[in-house]
C-alpha cells in the first residue's frame, strides 16, 4: 500500500509539474509594452485592446503596459518608440495604412523604415457618415454637395495623409475636381472625429467603420457609403455602387522598435501567430467587423515596402504629396 502511494505520489507530482511546463510554454511574455501612436478610442487603440484581451485570456501574455501618444498619424509618437524602445523584445507598437500616408505626407525623417514589421492583423473597408440630422440623406446627395462646393463641404477624418484623406481626394477627383479643394479636417484620433460629427462641427466624416459603427447602430450617425469592394450590409452601398470607381481599405498591424535581435522578432511574431489562430480572436473579428489580413514576417515586410511605394505614388497623383 505504502509503495502504490508512492507511486500515485510521484505521477500527480509528475502531472503537475507537466503543468506548469505546460502552462510557462504557452506564456509567450511576461509582460508587453503596447505603443499606440493615437489618442484612446480609434481603430489603432481598439486593435491594441483586443489583442491584450485575448492574449491575456488565453495566457499568451501575463501583463500590458499601454502608451498613447497621439498626433499627425502617429508620426508624433512614431520618434518616441523608436527612440525610447529601440532594441527592446518586450514592446510593440500598433500602426497602419494611415501612419504610411502620414509620414509621407509629412515628410519626416523617421518613417516605417525605422520599424520591425511583426504581423498584419486586420483590414475594413472605410465608411462616409453623416449626422443623423443632417440634410444630406445618402451617398448621391454627398458627391452632389461635394460636388457643387468641395470647400463648403467639410469631412472629419485621421490626421492629413492618411486613408481617410486619401478616400476623400481620390472621390474629389473621380468628381473631376482637384483633392487641393476639399475640405479635410484632420483629428489624431478616432474619438475626436467622431464628436465632430456628433456635433454637426463638419458636413460629414469618413474612417473605419469599426470606429463608427455604435454611433450608426445607436442612430446617431447615417452611414452613407462603404469604400471596399463589397457591401458590408445589405443596405450600404459601395462608392463604386454610386458611380465612383475608387476602392480602398485600411490595414492594421503590430511592429516592434528597430535593433531587436532576430529571435526576439521570431518569438513576437509566434505570439501573434498563436494568437491569431485562437477561436476567440476569430470571435473578436467577427465581433469588430474586422478583415482577417493576417501577415507575418518576411511577407508583411513586402507588403509594406509595395505599400509604402503605391501609397506615395497616390498621394502624388492626387496632390497631397
């Protein structure tokens, strides 16, 4: 009896400590600084958000330290992460499409060059709101207002250069008007624009429709028209469903601080693919009417540079660079 205690003994000691291996291996981070180059309550913040809450939910990451640092695209905050983390394995930062347009736009010395590209998480078509109250009551009456009067038709959006403001000028000049014309009103983040169209402060707005969409669902807002290649309710139609032929969306990822050694890219990047490939980051996606954009590596850094040089090419074309 004593010698089969033993042994009950020694397997649950063995069990455990298969455990708690178990548990330490899939416990990718102690902790994670996550930068995001943008006030609380955009796309970037969100993004940041859920990936803290699955990687936590599912033990990937055992703590978050979050930084918001908005402005200009995120080329405010952009020097700061790359001069504060440089060389850290334990930090990321969120961006996209819009920090592209932005640096370029703005012309500054430290762009997405200056970063380590981890993964490509997520992608939506953009949407053009309007006040609930306002007079303007679908995408027609929009293009028929921007039309007429560019200037007297003022559009929320991210900061200057970014998806938004590129949306707005390629629609300007599918209009046969000049992008120089518009009206743009550029905001560091998600919140802001959205209270500017909140209070009728502009004619309309234009940004991801995860940003928008509890306002559009609560009634405050109208949604007039997507800008991907497909409706995303049976009701919204796309730009190219009211004549204009533009299309385009806006991606967001995760990258890391420049100098990082390449098995800490590696292990940023299994994090992200370990996530991605849980059922509640599927749920999440489903849940913020995100794209599955996923990315990774060598890949996402080709992505990038191709986007980067198309990016510029467009922001060229339309006069904004």
């Amino acid at each position: 009896m004593t010698g089969r205690r033993h042994l009950l003994a020694v397997a649950a000691g063995l069990l455990a400590a298969a455990t708690a291996g178990e548990a330490h291996a899939q416990q990718r981070l102690a902790n994670l600084y996550m930068f995001i180059p943008a006030g609380p309550g955009g796309g970037w913040d969100g993004l940041g958000r859920a990936i803290e809450q699955v990687a936590r939910q599912a033990g990937l990451v055992g703590s978050f330290q979050f930084e918001n640092v908005g402005g200009a695209g995120g080329s405010v905050g952009l020097p700061r992460f790359v001069g504060q983390r440089r060389g850290r394995p334990d930090a990321l930062m969120v961006a996209g499409s819009i920090m592209v347009g932005a640096t370029l736009t703005n012309k500054t010395p430290i762009g997405m060059k200056d970063v380590t590209p981890i993964a490509r998480m997520t992608e939506e078509g953009g949407v053009i709101v309007v006040p609930a109250s306002s007079d303007i009551k679908d995408i027609r009456g929009f293009l028929d207002a921007l039309k007429a009067n560019p200037g007297g038709t003022s559009v929320a959006g991210g900061s200057a250069g970014g998806t938004d403001h590129i949306t707005l000028g390629l629609i300007l000049k599918a209009l046969g008007r000049s992008a120089k014309e518009g009206s743009y009103v550029a905001f560091a983040g998600g919140g802001p624009a959205q209270a500017a169209v909140l209070g009728a402060q502009v004619k309309a707005g234009i940004s991801g429709l995860s940003e928008f969409a509890e306002q559009i669902k609560s009634g405050r807002m109208r949604a007039l028209a997507t800008t991907g290649d497909a409706r995303a309710e049976p009701g919204l139609p796309t730009l190219k469903d009211a004549g204009i032929d533009v299309v385009i969306s806006n991606w967001r990822g995760v990258f890391a601080p420049p100098g990082i050694r390449p098995d800490a890219r590696e292990k940023l990047v299994a994090l992200m693919t370990e996530l991605h490939a849980l059922p509640a980051w599927k749920e999440m996606l489903k849940t913020r009417d995100w794209g599955d954009a996923f990315l990774t590596g060598e890949a996402f850094s080709a992505f990038l540079a191709q986007d980067v040089t198309q990016t510029e090419a467009v922001l060229k074309e339309i006069g904004l660079a």
